[in-house]
C-alpha cells in the first residue's frame, strides 16, 4: 500500500513513523514547506528513520521519500492522510488535487467541522471518485523531540470516532487505518456527527474567554492553569454551549432520523468517559475539570512581553477551534433555528481578539466568513442539504 502524509509537525512525525514501520507499506511525505523538506531529509539520513517513543513501547520506520513539490509524493497514493490545522486543510486539497489517483481515500486526523464541504469544494466532481474520511480528533498527544528522527507520545485516546463518504467505506477504512496504526476506531454515521461531537469547539474558546473575558492588559508573571484554573463562572459558559449543542442535536435527530446522533455527548459525560480514571471528583463539571489528572499543569497559552506575559490569542485554542469549530455548529444552529446566545457571545468575544469578524448583528455574515467552515460559506442554505 502507498501512503502520503501531508504535513511536517507533530501529527505527521508520528504517522510517518508508524505507518512506514510496517513492511507492506511504501510511505511518503509530503511536507508544506521548503525548509520542513531539509530539516526532515537530514535527520532521516543521519538517524535512519523516525522513532516513536510511547511510554511503554517504541517503534521506528524509515519513510520512502519525504518532498515539499507534491508533484514527487502523491502520484500512486492508495491513501493520503492530512496532519494539519484545519485552517491548512484546503490550501493543501488544492496542491494535491491534480496528483490524486482515481478510487485514492482521502482523509484528515483530526477532522474538525464541515470537512466533507471543504473537500467537496476544492475536488469538485471529481469529489465522487474518492473516499473521503476524517477523525474526530488526533489519537494521541504528541511532540516532536528532534526533526526527522524522534517524537514522543504522551498519551493515546482509548478511541476515536471516524466517518467517511461514501458511508459504505466508513467501516472499511476504519479496520485498515486500525491495524496500520494500533488504535480502536468508532464508525459513526456522518461527517456531521463529527462536526458536533468536537468537545474542543466548546472547552478552548469557553475556557480562553472564561479567563480573558476581563482581562485588561495587565501582565501575568505566569500563565494561569487553563483547565484545572476553571473557574464556577467558566463552567457556567462551558455548560451552556454544551447544551446549545445538545439542543441542536435534538432537532437534528428529528430532522435526519436515520442518523445516530448519539456520539454527541453532553460535555461532562464526554469527560467521564474520556478521562475515567483520571478525574478524582466527577460530581460536577467544574470539578470533574479541575481534578481531571490528565490535565494537571496545563497552562493557558501566553506570549511574552516586556516585563512578563500577555494571552496569546493567536493561539489554535482561538484561530482554529473558533473558525473551524464553534462558528461551523453556529451555521448549522442558525439552519435549524435553534436558538445558541452563548455560541454567539464566545465567537463574539473571540473575533475580537483574533481581530477578524465573523458575526454581524447577531448573524453570520461578517467580511471573515470566507476563513471558517461554516455551512453558508459552502451556499448551503437548508438544514436538508446539509448532509448532501
Ligand atoms: P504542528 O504545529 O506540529 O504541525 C503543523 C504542520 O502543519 C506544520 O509543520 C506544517 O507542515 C503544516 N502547516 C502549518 N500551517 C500551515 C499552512 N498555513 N499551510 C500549510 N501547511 C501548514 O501541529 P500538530 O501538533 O502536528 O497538530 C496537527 C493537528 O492535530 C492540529 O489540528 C492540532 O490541533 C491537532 N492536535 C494535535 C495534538 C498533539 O498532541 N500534537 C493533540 C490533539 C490535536
């Protein structure tokens, strides 16, 4: 089997490693950018290949051809996997596109929201002649220890959900990418299902604006615990977007009742199911939260300044967990006509700090629009076409 991996950083270090260790598969790389390209090669040809090193196990394989000129990486490819940001995932649709062989499965870890409508705008028609997957989240919690040779896993999901176009496939892709990568994947009806079961569209932008909401350039000499830091008033908002959600769930179960909805889960069951073990007081969300092991030390994301340090609202928790996240849910809240003021406060806050506009007037309709995967970007104007 021919594989590509479409990235450079932490996501990709670990399926290259993982995917090439297997001697059945012929893998490459494409990576986005030039100098990504030599920091690979040289430490593949110093090291010998790329070591993923788990807690308890290691494993090392040895990519084909690793390339920034897609051109050298894709033609041949039985499946191309994308281990990106969501906001890199259509700018790297078209480079590939034109290298794509017929029948190829195409798919992205993790998904995030309206992938399928993304891939279907940049691959048209031809849209049809692949598979399509995406999971609902990356597997593992990763970093790079050196470029080209080693990445660390800290932690592996016990599963994650995976859907696919056509929905035939999904069980298919599913079994393959279980044995290439030793994990316990979820089928799960559509790529809408994904969309809404994404608990960081509600946990990272909640908490930023649970802790910055007030925030009035002060500097932090430390960056607060970001987790475990929630506050009851954070709680608050987490519990209300998570409701909105469930409440948009419901009317989409009345309006596609064939669909299986259930993997939507209300976010404080989502975290005892997640983090079983991990949590000491799973009585309320806060605390289920902020004694949550799992998260122990995790701090917000702060950039330094003169004197100490500032929020850092470039941060993925904003830039893609908002235009890939909660603003896709709030275009699909607005098609249902289910009623989301928190969703609508968080992103109003949000694109205040990013300095981008989305919401106008309590609608989406702001110049940014075109930078977020919600629904009406695609000209999807029905709750029915959504899953077209
Ligand atoms: P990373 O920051 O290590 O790598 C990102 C790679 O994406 C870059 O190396 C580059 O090759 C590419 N890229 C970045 N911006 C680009 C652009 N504008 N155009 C084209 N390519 C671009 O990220 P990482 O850690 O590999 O994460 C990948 C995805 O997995 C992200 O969505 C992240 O939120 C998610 N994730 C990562 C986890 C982790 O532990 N690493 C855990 C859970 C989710």
């Amino acid at each position: 089997m021919q594989i590509t991996i479409c990235g450079g950083g932490n996501a990709a270090h670990t399926l290259a490693g993982l995917t090439s260790a297997h001697t059945e598969t012929k893998v490459n790389v494409f990576v986005p950018f030039e100098n990504e390209e030599r920091l690979w090669q040289a430490g593949i040809s110093k090291n010998g290949g790329i070591t993923v090193r788990f807690p308890d196990r290691t494993t090392t394989g040895k990519p084909n051809k690793v390339s920034a000129n897609p051109a050298e990486v894709l033609p041949g490819s039985d499946l191309v996997l994308l281990a990106l940001p969501a906001f890199a995932h259509e700018t790297i649709f078209e480079q590939i596109a034109p290298y794509l062989d017929l029948g190829a499965w195409v798919g992205a870890m993790p998904a995030r929201g309206g992938l399928d409508w993304a891939a279907t705008r940049v691959l048209r028609k031809g849209f049809q002649k692949y598979t399509l997957f995406g999971l609902q989240t990356l597997p593992w919690a990763c970093r790079i220890e050196e470029f080209g040779h080693e990445v660390k896993v800290m932690g592996t999901k016990a599963q994650v959900e995976l859907a696919a176009r056509p929905v035939e496939k999904t069980r298919e892709v599913a079994e393959i990418l279980e044995k290439l990568l030793g994990l316990s994947l979820l089928p799960v009806d559509c790529f809408l299902c994904l969309t809404l079961a994404n608990t960081g569209q509600i946990l990272h932008p909640g908490l930023m604006y649970g802790l910055f909401k007030d925030w009035q350039g002060e500097l932090y000499q430390e960056g607060p615990l970001f987790y475990q830091g929630v506050t009851p008033d954070s709680a608050k908002v987490l519990q209300q977007l998570s409701d909105e959600i469930q409440a948009l769930r419901k009317r989409l179960e009345d309006c596609y009742p064939c669909v299986d909805f259930s993997y939507v889960r209300p976010l404080d069951e989502w975290l005892r199911r997640s983090y079983s073990t991990d949590i000491d007081d799973p009585s309320t969300l806060e605390t289920a939260l902020a004694t949550n092991r799992s998260y122990a030390g995790l701090k917000a994301p702060m950039k330094p300044v003169k004197g100490g340090l500032v929020p850092d609202f470039g941060s993925r928790y904003l830039v893609e967990d908002v235009p890939y996240g909660l603003i896709v849910t709030r275009g699909i809240a607005d098609l249902a006509g289910v009623n989301t003021p928190m969703m609508g406060e968080v992103i109003r806050w949000s694109q205040e700090q990013m300095g981008m506009e989305f919401i106008v007037d309590g609608e989406l309709k702001g110049k940014d629009l075109s930078a977020t995967r919600a629904p009406q970007r695609y000209g999807i104007r029905s709750l029915e076409s959504l899953s077209e």
